[in-house]
C-alpha cells in the first residue's frame, strides 16, 4: 500500500488519516497526499490496463480501477456502484457550434445517480465506513444529495441532507427522497446550508460528505484518469468544465498532477474552469486579480452552479495554475442555447454541464481555444435532472429569467387528421 496522509493546501501542516478532519487548524482545506517516489509510473499504467473490463467487484468500478490513486484503503470499507465507465461521444453538432474539429464530451450524467458526484461519493461513503460512520450529511444544490443517499442506503447508512429552499431540480429532489434520505429543507440559500452542515456535523458527530471531504476530490480524479485512458493515454490540449463550489476542477488537476508526476502522460492538459455569469466568484477574481469575494445572492438557472461562496476555491486556483489553465463565465442565455445544441445532437444534459460547451465557444471566439486542437467538456449531469429548464425553453416560457428559446422545438397542438399531420410535417 502507497503511503497516505491529509495536508493543507495553506500551510503544508499534515494529518494522519485516521483522524477525521476536513480542514486545518488554520483554516485551509486539506488534500490527500501520498508518498509516490516509490511507485512504478509504468507498472500502475499496465496494472490499470489490466483491469479494464473487468465485469465483477471493485475493480469493474471506474472509480476503483485506479484505486492506487484514490483511497488504497482495505476492500471492506469500499461501497461501490461500479461508477464511472461513462462514454466520452464526439460532440457532433455541438462541436460545430462551439467552432471545434476535435470536441470530445465525457458524459458523468451516465453514473448510477446521473451525476459525477457519484465518483466522489463512492470515495466519500467508503472513507465514512473506514471511520465507522453511521450517519452521512451533505448540503447540497441537488445531485450531491441524490448521490449520497443513494451510497448510505446500500452501505446502510443514515443520509442527512440540506438543501436551500426554493429551487431544486425536480429530478435530485425525487432521488433524495425516493433513497431514504432525511431532507431537511432549510430557509436560505446553499451557502448558508453549507456552514450550517459543517456545525451540525461537528456537533452531532456525523460524517461530511461535501466536496470539502478531501476523499471526494480523490473519487473524482478518476474523471480524468477514464479519459486518459479512453484516449490510449495521450492527453487533450483542453479539458473544459463549469464550477460551482469548485471541487471537480480541483480534482481534475490534481489528477493530472499526479499522473504527470508518474510519467504517466507527459504533460498536463490545460484545465477551463467555466462559471454562470451570476454565480461567478472565481472568474471575477481571475479577471479583475482582485482578492477572492464571494457572490452574496447567487443566480442561476444551472441550479448545480448556483454557488456564491464555493469551498475549494483556493484548490481551484492551484490547479488552474498546475495546468496553465484560464476562468471564463457565461450568460444564462449562452448555457441555454448551449445545451439545446448539446441536447440536439442526441447527447443531452443538465444545464450546468452546458457551460463546458457554452464556455468552449467562448474561448474559441476569443482565440483562447484553437479550432483545430483536441478539447474534452465535461458534461456533469443527466438530461432528465431538470425537465422543468428543458421544457421551459422549449415552448420559450423562461422570459422571466431572460432566457429565450432560440433554438425552440416546441410541441404542436393539431387535429386528429392524416390533413392536420401533413400539414404540421410540411
Ligand atoms: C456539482 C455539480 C457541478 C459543480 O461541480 P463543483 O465541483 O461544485 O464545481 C456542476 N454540474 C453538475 C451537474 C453538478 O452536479
Ligand atoms: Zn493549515
């Protein structure tokens, strides 16, 4: 087994991993560390090669394929779901739209909760049961919360969830309830249900399974790792993904980091973090180089990204440097009409994935991206998390939020006549 410890991103203060901590005595998130002078870059890879299609226990999981890398921990704290193995599709008319030859897109909708967060729950769940947890509790903005009720029901677990009130995609609601979670609806928004979260389980001794958890990160890497590994391990020039509390980046990174301190590829693909215009903290301060101020009253319709105070925000903006990387953000009009072309070309996804291909364009009409070069987007969730947004724009019904259906294929309303049809087909 790899030696492994926690340590602070601030001030490099390490931890043993039996403790359970999320932060540093001095404020700092953690991150998992590991000893990897020792490992065989090349033996990892053909060990990973090996375990390719595999069709049964931990290693058919596309998380736990990597498992050196992720929590080296004993088999019998792992809860799976054999996770991950999600497609990477050519982006077809969205490539077009984005402007790009070479547009890949990694669909973690495709996870067992149509999430990517089931990538960092698997880790998260197993790293609960190392610490003889029975209780997990998340804030959440929908998915996280659908993910982790999910794992604590098959590891028998109790689920604690808090989500803000008002909007949450219908589709992660049901999920939550329908897999036993305790959901606890409270007044204010994510941020305020994310320090709340933190007291409570502090407080009352359960298990934290936001992004803060440093073993989520970990899961998440594996995102990067599949694609790799899809691409026979060259890299893209670009991987192009939205943030909104800012894990999935940072883990992305990390990832890369890490394989690039291996020798397993040979060099890091630069990382675009994309952000909805009104929650968008990170790019503020990328693009001002101001200090880093939170957005007090987050707006969005990609409700997955609607987050004013994201926790990983300093990993974030390490990772974006590891990897030479930019912060861009994008209107509720471009995620939209993004994400009809996405949904257009047979794929689909919830509307926070869409900044990846809404932010592509972006960069590519601004010279950042080249046409010709290799970029993969990150789509994040399913189609079917939010069918409020999808049929809002279709029948052109989100003026309110100042969203029109520019690319709209409403329903028609006809007679029940061969001449009504004709007609309507014409
Ligand atoms: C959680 C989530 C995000 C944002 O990821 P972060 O790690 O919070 O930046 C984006 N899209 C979807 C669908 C999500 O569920
Ligand atoms: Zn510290």
């Amino acid at each position: 087994m790899i030696e492994s410890w926690l340590e602070c991103i601030r001030c490099n203060k390490k931890y043993d991993l039996e403790e359970v901590r999320y932060n540093c005595t001095c404020g700092g998130t953690l991150d998992m560390r590991r000893d990897l002078s020792a490992v065989d870059g090349r033996e990892l890879k053909q060990l990973w090669e090996d375990r390719w299609g595999t069709k049964r226990g931990i290693y058919a999981s596309g998380v736990w394929r990597y498992k050196e890398l992720i929590f080296d921990c004993d088999e019998s704290c792992i809860v799976t779901r054999q996770e991950g193995n999600t497609r990477l599709y050519e982006a077809g008319k969205a490539g077009e739209y984005a402007g790009l030859k070479n547009f890949l897109l990694k669909h973690e909708g495709e996870n067992p909760t149509g999430s990517f967060k089931d990538r960092g729950m698997t880790c998260g769940v197993s790293a609960a049961k190392f610490y003889n947890a029975d209780s997990v509790a998340c804030a959440s903005t929908g998915n996280t919360s659908a993910s982790m009720s999910s794992y604590a029901a098959i590891a028998g677990m109790r689920s604690v969830i808090f989500i803000p009130e008002g909007k949450i995609a219908y589709g992660k609601l049901a999920q939550a309830l329908a897999f036993g979670g305790k959901t606890l609806q409270i007044a204010g928004n994510f941020d305020d249900a994310m320090e709340l979260v933190q007291e409570v389980c502090r407080e009352l001794n359960i298990y934290l399974v936001n992004s803060i958890n440093p073993f989520r990160i970990e899961g998440q890497k594996a995102i990067g790792f599949e694609v790799v590994q899809q691409l026979d391990w060259k890299v893209p020039d670009w991987f192009v993904i939205p943030g909104g509390n800012l894990g999935n980046n940072s883990a992305l990174s990390k990832g890369m980091q890490e394989l690039y301190e291996l020798g397993i590829i040979d060099r890091i693909p630069r990382i675009a973090v994309i952000q909805a215009a009104g929650s968008a903290p990170l790019s503020r301060m990328w693009k001002e180089g101001s200090k880093f101020e939170p957005v007090k009253d987050p707006e969005t319709i990609a409700t997955a990204i609607k987050i004013g105070n994201p926790v990983s925000w300093e990993k974030s903006l390490r990772g974006i440097k590891w990897s030479n990387g930019i912060v861009e953000d994008v209107t509720e009009q471009e995620i939209m009409d993004a994400k009809a072309m996405v949904d257009a070309a047979g794929i689909g996804a919830e509307p926070a994935s869409c900044c990846s291909v809404a932010g592509a364009k972006k960069l590519v009409e601004a010279g950042v991206i080249k046409p010709d070069e290799t970029v993969v987007g990150i789509l994040t969730g399913n189609i079917l998390k939010d069918p409020d947004a999808v049929i809002g724009y279709h029948k052109d019904e989100l003026g309110s939020m100042g969203i029109k259906g520019n690319y709209a294929n409403a329903p028609l309303l006809i007679e029940a006549s061969v001449e009504a049809v004709r007609k309507a087909l014409s």
